[in-house]
C-alpha cells in the first residue's frame, strides 16, 4: 500500500489544491496523502488515532511549518526520533523565510527548505526540480518493515 | 651638696695656713727650748770656769802669802789683795749660777766656809810675818797644814766642778734632743707646705681644666647647632655673642654682627611698634618671652620664626643680658598654611557633598558626619556623634555588621572595606532605604578608624525599576511585533498564492472561455498580487534590520559594493553602466547589514539611471565634518532637494511606479541600518541632474 506516495501535510485547502495542480501539471502521479494538521500527520506515519494500524510508508513527505495542533517543526522533531521514519525525506515547503525557522528546519534534519513563491509559474517550477529530484533522481534509503 | 670652686678653695687654703701654722708653732717652740739648752749649757760653763778661778785665785794668794813669808815683800801679797777683792764676788756669782740647784748651793756654802777660812788664815799668816818676823811666820806656815785646806777647797771645788760636769753632759744631751726636735719640726713643716701647696696646684689645676672643657664643650655645641639660632645680648639688647644657627638663619657673620642692636631682626612695622624693647622688658620681667613672628633677614628676606628670649641674671640677681635661642619655622609654617587649606578643601567637599560622609572610630562609634550625612538619616551632628554606626541600620544587619567590625579588627580580613556595596540604611524616623555604601579604614596614630560614604539610591533603585519595567515591556512588545512579522509573512502570503495560482489556473484552465480584457484582468490580479508579495518581503526585511543583533567586524565595503554591482549587472546584461568603485574600503560595521545598504543604494542608482545611456555610477569616500562620508554617486534622474526629507521615510516614493517600480522602503532601511551603526545618510541631487548618497558610520 501507499507504495511512493507523497504525504503532503498542509492546513490550507487552496494550497493544498495548488500544490496537487503543480504536482500534476509536472506530471507527478504518485498517491498524494493529505494530513491537515501536524497530529494528523503523525497518526498517518505511525498509524495510531484515527490510522490506527495502517501507518503510512510515503516516499517523500512535503511538510508545512505553521500547523493547527502540532507545529511541524515539532512533526519533523517525531519523524527523526522514531527509528522507522528517522531516514525518512523531509522537505519544508513554507511560506516562512524567517532565519530561524530554515536554521531550526535544518537543525531537526530536513532534507530541503522551500519557501512557496507567490508566483504560480515560479511554484510550479519549483514543484518540478523538487519531484525530479527527490522522487525520480533520489536513491532513496531502503525501506524499513512496516510496523 | 657640692661646694663652689671658691668655697673649697678657701676651705683648703683655710686648712694648708692651718697647718703650716701648727708646724710653725712646734718648730718656733723647738727652737726655744733648744736656745733655752744653749743657755743652760752656757750656764753650766760659766760656773765650771769661776769655780776655776776661784780654786786659782785661791792657789795664787796662797803661793804670794808663801812669798810674803820668806821674803817680806809685800808686793808677794798682790794676789791676795786681789782674791779678797774677787772672790766674794765669784762665790756670789756662783750662787747666782747654781740658783737652781739646792746640791750645788749646799756646796757652795762649804766651799764658800773653806774659802773664809783660808783667806782668814793667810790674813793671820800675814799678821804673824809683820809682826813675829819671819820664823814665826814661817813656822806659821810650817804649823799650818797647809796642803789639807787646799785639798779640802779642791774637793769642793772638784765635787761641784763634777756637778757641773754632769749638768753639762745633761744639757749637751738635752740640747741636742731639742735641736733635733726642732730640725725635724722645720722639715716637717716645709714637707706638709710643699705638699699641701702641690695638692692644692693638682686641686686647682684640675679644677681649672675641668672647668675650661665644659667651658669648651659649651661653646662647641653652641657653636656647632645649625638650626638654632643661639646666641646672647647684653642687657640693652647688642648682641654679644653668635652661633653658627645663627649665621645661617639670619645670613651675618659673627664680626659683623656682634656689637649690634637686635632691632635689626625685626620687621620695620614691628620697630616702629617698639616691639624689640617690649619684648626685652617681658623677657627681663617674667625671666623668659617666647613669640612666633616673622623676623628679617640680613638680605631683607622674611622668615617665620620661634624665638625664646630668657634673662640671663648672675648670682646676685643683677640682669647680665639675654639669651636667644631663634628657629626658622618658614617651612613648617607653609606646611602647616597648606595643610589648613587642604583640610579646609576637605571640610568644603565633606560640607558640599550631597552625600552622607561619616567616620567612626574602632568601637564602631560615629564621630563625624557631614550636612549631606544629616538629611540622608534625619539625625543632627549633634544627635549623631557618639552613636554607635548600628544605630543608622536595619536591625537585621547589626549583627553582621558587629561581626564584620570585629573579625577586620582581629584579622584585618575586609569584605566591604575598598569596595561599593548595595544595603539598606534606617532613617531616625525608623523608615528604610536603599544605599550605596564605600567604606575606607585608615590608622590614626595607632587608631584604626572608618569612614564612609553613603548615596541614598532610593531614586537609582526606582529609576532601575522603571528601567527594567520598560525593558520587560519593550521585549513583549517585541516578542509581538516578531509574532505579527511572522503571521505577516506567513498567512498574508497565503491568500495572494491563491489569488495568483487560482488566476493562473483559470488563464490555463479557462483562458478561451475569456476575451483578451478577460484575460488582462486576471493577469493584473496576478501582477497586485506579486507586487504584494514583494511589498511584504521588503516589509519583514525592514523590521528584521531593527530586530537583529549587530555583529561589528571589519568590512571592506568595496567587496560589498563590487558584489552588488555584479548582480545588478546579471539582472539586466543589455544595459551598460559604468561603475567606479574605490578599492579598500574598509570600516567597523554589520557585514550583512552594509550589504542591504550597498545593495539598495547602487540597486537605486541603478535603476535611476534606466532612462540615461551610458550612466554613470560612482562609490566613493570623502571627508565631511572630520568624519569619513561614504557615497554613491549616479548620474541619472535625481531627484528635487525639496522632497530630500521623504526619500527616507518607509513607503514615500518621489516617482511613480509605472516610472520607476518600487517599493518605497529601500532607503527608509538603509536609513535604519546606517542610524544603527550610530552613522547618518542624507542625499544631494537635482531632477535629471543624479543623485548622490552619503552616509557615515
């Protein structure tokens, strides 16, 4: 199941929307989890709550920072604690550029910092070299038994 | 008690006449018992020597009696005659001789009997001659037995001759003792003179000796003090003798000063007051005068002296002159003027000092304190002193402060002394404040005491207080601001990539349901909302030069500059801007911060110059008000002086978008990033003429 799925965790619907169309238009067909805020997102990677015994095992997980309940700075602190998903690509994609919000990123192990440009056309560029990179040109790690 | 030279030397010449006399006295009385032998001796002779003449008177007569007889010549009796005429007066002087001597005059009687009766007999002979003849007369003769008498008169003769002779050898003896006697009084006498006179040579010599060393030492001692004026004056004030002090006091030799008035130490006003004769009746009156004054020295000079006058007066009372004895107390007196004034200078400062400055001696009790002291704890110096230090603190403290006292007394171990301390003081009113406290030991003489000053910082405490209330506010307020800057930047960008994306949706989605007017609208929300965006970035940077902290380093501008200038250069390669960078820039700044500045100053320049061909653009340094004016010249649009004072406020544009695009807080940030570095900006230019940014660091 869920086999290289992109887990997208984003509280704004429009986004959430514009990211799927930019994904699309770049030809990213990959399944596309949506967890709408930073709980959410934990009981989906190490199925408990809701998820309970279906944890997600996604490819590439897109992470906002400012999330309802559980900030995402403190999802990506979970995701690198926990042995199944501490080798697990993580990009910040934010509307924040603020310094210590990319240093504290880095910090907790993100893979990569990506501030969401307003420009469309810019987005989906983005969203284009991110998924090379990351989903086609990535050796990604080996993939732990799933709990 | 010891005597006066005089005194013992009377009493030893008393003693040597004393004596001489005695000896001449037992000499004199030697002398005439010896003359008295002599006469005796004489005597004895005188007696031995009629008694002689009278036995050879006797024998004559006799022998002439005898011729008579034969012959009947008369002239055979002249020794007769003559015996009968001297013989009574011998044997009277023989009495006269032997006076003393009863023996000698028994004798004599019978000697004197036996005499008689020859003279008596040789009458009788005579008689019978004339008239019986001659045969009677010789029988006479021949009946007399003649020879008997005479041997008889001879024995007489002999025994008081012997008698005589005795008495001779006696006195002989005896006159001798006595000559002796007096030989040894005389030698006796001359030996005690001659000692006593040498006794009294060694006496007197020593005396005498003794007498001129000290006399000696005195005047080298005088002689040699230096900083003593020493010397005496007559009774009418002439100096009379002068000491080496003396001469260096008062800068006279002796021989031109001696004989002279003393006047002549005296300043003229003090002459003119009468003061040097005054001052000698006091002296002569009450036996000693003392003054310090000033005094005059040979070459005119003042000088402050001590001068003791003392009456010099000799046994009998009678006034022989004065001795002065004079100091130069000129340095101690300047000593004494300059550590009045500085003490007068510390008074003053203790006086004026709005703080509390009080001293305390070893038990811890007050003994000072200032004006300052008095409004600080409401006590009066009066009140104060005598207090113990405890009195001006909280109760809580006392011990500690006991404690403290005692343990620096005995170990000389200081917590507070030397350093500023915070405590609390207690006013006389009971109530509390804060102080500052610096406290200072000193020994006087062998006391230890304490001063201290204390600030009443009521007003410092409540000034932090405030201070610290307003830094908690200003860090809330800030911690807000950064609260909306983070808000701002996150969820005001969120709806404009709606607006865009859901534009550009419905352009790629929709675009040929819509005309071209259609299509221009949606592309001009697209455009707003870019701009949008690009406002709030330049916004967030605006406020995050004020947020974060400065890193001061050393920063070669001109790398900034050259950096900035390379990617304006990238933005837009068809342009040709000639730029000209000053090499080695090098200032203490922000090294992100200066870049903003540089990048927004040419980025201006740059973009101001869009319209001109060929631009020029210049970053330089040059000198303004003796501080070092970094500028960025170009030649371009510029703008009118009478709008200079908007270029740097946030938002106040001199030109219009569709001219030139911006945003209109470039410069309001290099403005803050300059005044930051405590620098300042302003700008020169003309419209069409360029424009030129200077800033200071």
């Amino acid at each position: 199941m869920h086999d290289r799925s992109i887990l997208l965790v984003e509280d704004n619907p429009d986004d959430e929307a514009l990211t799927r169309r930019a994904l699309a238009k770049n030809n990213i067909q990959n399944e596309i989890i949506v967890a709408r805020d930073g709980a959410e997102a934990l009981d989906c990677l190490f199925g408990t709550g809701p998820h309970a015994g279906q944890a997600a095992a996604p490819e590439l997980v897109l992470l906002d920072l400012k999330l309802p309940k559980v900030d995402g700075l403190e999802v990506l602190r979970r995701i690198r604690s926990h042995p199944r998903t501490r080798l697990l690509p993580v990009v910040i994609l934010t509307s924040s550029r603020e310094e210590r919000d990319v240093v504290t990123g880095y910090g907790l192990g993100a893979n990569s910092y990506i501030r969401k440009p307003v420009d469309f056309g810019q987005f989906v560029e983005a969203v284009r070299q991110l998924g090379l990179y990351w989903l086609i040109l990535n050796e990604p790690p080996p993939k732990p038994d799933a709990a | 008690m010891r005597l006066s030279l005089e005194r013992r030397i009377q009493i030893g010449f008393g003693i040597a006449v004393a004596i001489i006399l005695a000896v001449a006295a037992a000499s004199l009385r030697s002398t005439a018992a010896t003359v008295d032998s002599a006469i005796w001796v004489a005597h004895t002779l005188q007696a031995r020597g009629e008694l002689e003449a009278t036995f050879a008177d006797l024998i004559e007569a006799e022998t002439g009696v005898r011729g008579y007889v034969i012959t009947g010549d008369t002239t055979y009796l002249a020794p007769y005659q003559a015996a009968r005429a001297t013989l009574g007066t011998l044997v009277a002087g023989l009495r006269t001789l032997t006076a003393d001597n009863p023996l000698q005059q028994r004798r004599l009687d019978s000697l004197e009997t036996l005499v008689a009766a020859r003279l008596e007999r040789f009458r009788w002979t005579i008689e019978t001659r004339r008239s019986g003849g001659a045969a009677a007369a010789g029988r006479a003769v021949v009946g007399d037995s003649g020879t008997e008498p005479m041997q008889l008169v001879r024995a007489s003769v002999r025994g008081m001759e012997d008698e005589e002779e005795r008495l001779l050898a006696q006195r002989s003896a005896a006159l001798q003792a006595r000559a002796r006697e007096a030989r040894l009084a005389a030698w006796t006498g001359a030996l005690v003179a001659i000692a006593l006179a040498s006794l009294a040579s060694v006496l007197v010599g020593r005396e005498m000796a003794g007498r001129h060393g000290a006399e000696e030492r005195l005047r080298l001692l005088v002689g040699s003090v230096r900083d003593y004026a020493i010397y005496m004056l007559d009774p009418t004030g002439r100096v009379a003798s002068w000491n080496r002090g003396a001469q260096q006091i008062k800068g006279y030799v002796e021989t031109e000063i001696v004989g002279q008035h003393f006047s002549r130490f005296y300043t003229p006003e003090d002459v003119a007051a009468g003061r040097p004769d005054a001052t000698l009746r006091a002296a002569a009156a009450t036996g000693r005068h003392e003054e310090e004054n000033w005094r005059v020295r040979k070459d005119g000079s003042r000088f402050w002296a001590d001068v003791v006058i003392t009456a010099v007066r000799d046994d009998r009372g009678a006034l022989v002159g004065f001795a002065k004895v004079t100091r130069d107390l000129t340095e101690r007196r300047r000593t004494e003027q300059s550590l009045r004034a500085s003490e007068e200078r510390f008074r003053i400062l203790a006086v004026t000092a709005n703080d509390a400055i009080l001293s305390a001696d070893r038990q811890g009790n007050i003994t000072y304190l200032n004006p300052g002291a008095e409004r600080v704890f409401g006590y009066s110096a009066e009140e104060a002193t005598g207090r113990p230090l405890t009195s001006l603190m909280p109760e809580r403290f006392r011990d500690a402060h006991q404690a403290g006292l005692e343990r620096y007394l005995a170990t000389g171990e200081a917590r507070v002394i030397g350093k500023t301390v915070e405590l609390a003081g207690r006013r006389k009113d009971g109530t509390e404040f804060p102080l500052e406290l610096s406290l200072a030991s000193w020994t006087q003489g062998a006391e230890v005491a304490f001063t201290a000053i204390i600030r009443d910082i009521t007003g410092r405490k409540q000034g932090e207080e405030q201070l610290r209330r307003y830094a908690a506010q200003l860090e809330a307020a800030n911690q807000e601001l950064e609260a909306f800057s983070y808000s701002v930047s996150h969820d005001l960008r969120a709806p404009l990539r709606s607006l865009d994306g859901f534009s550009q949706a419905l352009l790629e989605d929709y675009g040929d349901r819509l005309d071209d007017t259609g299509r221009d609208f949606l592309q001009r929300v697209r455009a707003g909302s870019q701009r949008m965006a690009r406002l709030i970035d330049d916004l967030l940077s605006l406020s995050s030069v004020t947020r974060s902290e400065l890193q001061m380093d050393e920063v070669n501008l001109s790398v900034l500059a050259a950096a900035a200038v390379v990617d304006l250069q990238k933005s837009d390669p068809e342009r040709h801007v000639t730029f000209a960078i000053a090499p080695d820039l090098v200032a203490r700044a922000d090294v992100g911060l200066m870049r903003i500045v540089l990048q927004n100053l040419l980025g201006n320049a740059w973009k101001f110059t869009g319209k001109r061909p060929g631009a020029h653009v210049e970053f330089g340094v040059t000198a303004h008000d003796g501080r070092r004016a970094y500028f960025v010249r170009d030649d371009g649009a510029g703008f009118d002086m009478a709008y200079a004072d908007k270029l740097f406020g946030a938002f106040q544009r001199l030109h219009g978008t569709a001219e030139f695009p911006g945003s209109g807080i470039g410069l309001a940030t290099v403005q803050r990033i300059i005044r930051r570095h405590g620098g300042q900006v302003w700008a020169e230019g003309a419209p069409d003429r360029g424009a030129t940014f200077y800033f200071t660091l």
